[in-house]
C-alpha cells in the first residue's frame, strides 16, 4: 500500500492534482507539467510491470512566460532521449507517490495537445540486453549476481528474510538481462517488483491467504462501485514440474492442485506447466519454486474487476477485501491480492480500475 493520505482524507477528499516532473540525469527540465488528463497502470502479467499516459496542453504560462510542449527539440521536457517522468499525485494536501516513467512515444494531436506514454524503469533493462552470454563469478550467489546484472543505473533493494545461496559456476545467462534478473527471482523464489522511486524490488512470495490492508464496500458511504467476477482457464495450469537443469544434479519437484474445481485428479484434467533453471541445487530447492507457481496459479485467474472511486493507495500485491451488497441480505465479502491497477491521474479522468485475484 502507497504511503500518503489516509483511508479518512482519501474519503473526504473532494480534489486531487497530478504533480509531474521531468529528469533527464540529475537535471529537472520541468518542475511542474499541465495535465489535461491521464492515467497510470500496473500489472503482475508483464515484465514491465507499469506504464503512463498522459495529455498535455500546447501551451502554459509559467511565471508570466508563455511554454510550449511539444517536444521539439531533444533536451525538450517530453521528448524520448532518457527524459523521465516523475509522478505523485496531492490529494488535499497530502502527497502520494506514483512512480518514475522513462518518456518512450509522443504524438501531437488536432487540437495541438501532446500525448506521451511512459514505460515503468524496468523497460531500461527490458531494452539493456546483455552483450554477451555471462555466468555467474566464482564466489556468486543469488543475490550478488542478481546485483550483478542490474545496471549501475538502477537501484535493488533485497527483503532480509530471503535466504541467499550460492550460484552454480557452469551456467550462463544468455543476452536477456531482464528475463535473468527474473530467473533469479523465481528460481529464489522470490517476487520482482518495481517501486515508486523507479528501483527494483525483491521480495519474499506472498502469503497463501491475503490478510488485507485495505477494505472497500459498496453502498452508503462506499467507494467501491462495482466488482464482476471472472474466472479463466488461460494460464492456469495445475501441474507444476520444477527441475534443476544444473550439471550433476538430478533434482525435480512435481507438485500439483489437488481438491477443488481445478484439481488435476477431477474432470479439470492435468495442465503441467514447466518450470527449470540451475540455480535449483537440490529437491527442496524445486520444492519450494514449485509450491509457489501452485501459489501463484491459485490467485490469477479468478478476478473480481473492481471499479472504485479513485484510491491511489492501492498497488500491486496489496492485500485487500471487497465487500459487495454492503450491509444487505446479499453480502459477499472477498479476500484477494491486487494483480492490476489502472489509476486516473485528474478529476475528469472517471474511476479507477483495479483487478484483484480473490480465492
């Protein structure tokens, strides 16, 4: 859950402004950019997990001075040559952060308005791929290397709870630096997320049951406006063989769903999915990688697609519950993990979507 405004101010407030910011290095290029309108999102579904988009007006005027925004020029505030753009949004005064955006399109429209998508920091090393194959060094572990691969320009910060270990010597990682750095995370097991401030998280699974941090209800006095369910077989395996692919080891994990509607005994049938690395030195090693794809498989593809007030607290992996017919004989009440986000970034820009993976 985002630090700022609470769950009281959030409900009073009444007036929300985006502050955008623009950075190229250290530099600021614009301290304050007009937003017509815009949106900010998130996902657990892609490697780069959030994304931007915004509108600006051709023209402001700063300090009695007329600014235009179309990006003409390469150092220009919104053009794509490393500019990022640095989102909060203050809501009554209080100040909530969004996250970091490196510029990646603009287009000019009729009317002379801008319109700039923004790509999560994570798209830098999506494109940063490495140069050559690379394996780990003699004394590498799961956490060095993952230091290791991620370039000097982004930040790591590691959970203490996870438990590093060595890196197998015979191994490369080929030229796909993210898809490496996302190896290691899964092979750990651990989640890879991206923070606010445009750095890299590393995280320990979430638990098998959401406590939640947040609760939405709809009704009197609720900001949740509707949550349809939906359920899907796509990406739902429930058969999970984890592997070590490492020279000598001869290690495997199969663990599968074994009650409920997907259970791989039932009329369901048996959905493997693959999962091998040589990071995996032992059986427990792809018993624990192999529970938390099970975990994970659980959790994604049941989801209640909520559309809410807007609430820029609410990111990824937050915990939260979802009370439908508040208060009436047809109450349903929900646990689950948000899985995405889509947060308007003004006023005029509507509600707020936000997709949860109940159980």
């Amino acid at each position: 859950m985002r630090e700022g405004a609470s769950a009281e101010q959030l409900a009073k407030a009444v007036r929300w402004e985006p502050m955008v910011s623009s950075w190229l290095g250290g530099q600021v290029l614009a301290d304050h950019i007009p937003i017509i309108r815009g949106r900010a999102t998130g996902t657990t579904r892609q490697k780069v997990q959030s994304e931007l988009r915004i509108t600006v007006p051709p023209t402001s005027v700063e300090n009695g001075r007329l600014r235009r925004w179309r990006p003409d020029a390469p150092e220009h505030a919104l053009a794509k040559n490393g500019q990022v753009l640095d989102v909060s949004l203050n809501v009554e005064g209080t100040l909530i952060r969004i996250g970091r955006y490196k510029v990646h399109d603009w287009k000019e429209n009729g009317d002379g308005s801008i319109d700039v998508w923004g790509k999560g920091m994570l798209h830098d090393i999506d494109e940063d791929r490495l140069q050559a194959a690379t394996g780990p060094r003699d004394d590498g572990t799961l956490r060095s290397e993952f230091a290791r691969l991620t370039p000097s320009y982004m930040s790591a910060q590691f959970d203490p709870t996870l438990v590093d270990r060595e890196c197998p010597k015979a191994m490369e990682w080929p030229k796909e630096r993210l898809d490496a750095l996302y190896e290691i995370a899964d092979a750990w097991p651990a989640r890879l997320r991206e923070d606010a401030w445009g750095g890299i998280r590393i995280l320990p699974p979430l638990p098998d049951a959401p406590i939640p941090l947040i609760s939405l209800h709809d009704g009197p006095d609720g900001t949740l406006i509707a949550a349809p369910l939906s359920d899907t077989r796509e990406g739902a395996p429930n058969v999970f063989v984890v592997t070590s692919s490492a020279d000598g080891v001869e290690a495997q994990a199969i663990v599968s769903i074994d009650n409920g509607p997907m259970s791989a005994a039932g009329e369901y049938h048996p959905v493997p999915e693959f999962f091998s690395s040589p990071l995996l030195r032992d059986e427990a090693d792809c018993l624990a990688a192999a529970l938390t794809h099970r975990a994970e498989s659980l959790r994604r593809t049941k989801i209640r697609s909520a559309t809410l007030a807007p609430d820029p607290r609410i990111e990824l992996d937050d915990p939260i519950e979802l009370i439908i017919g508040y208060e009436t004989d047809e109450q349903v009440t929900a646990w689950g993990y948000v899985v995405g986000f889509d947060l308007p970034l003004t006023p005029r820009d509507g509600e707020m979507q936000a997709d949860v993976a109940v159980f």
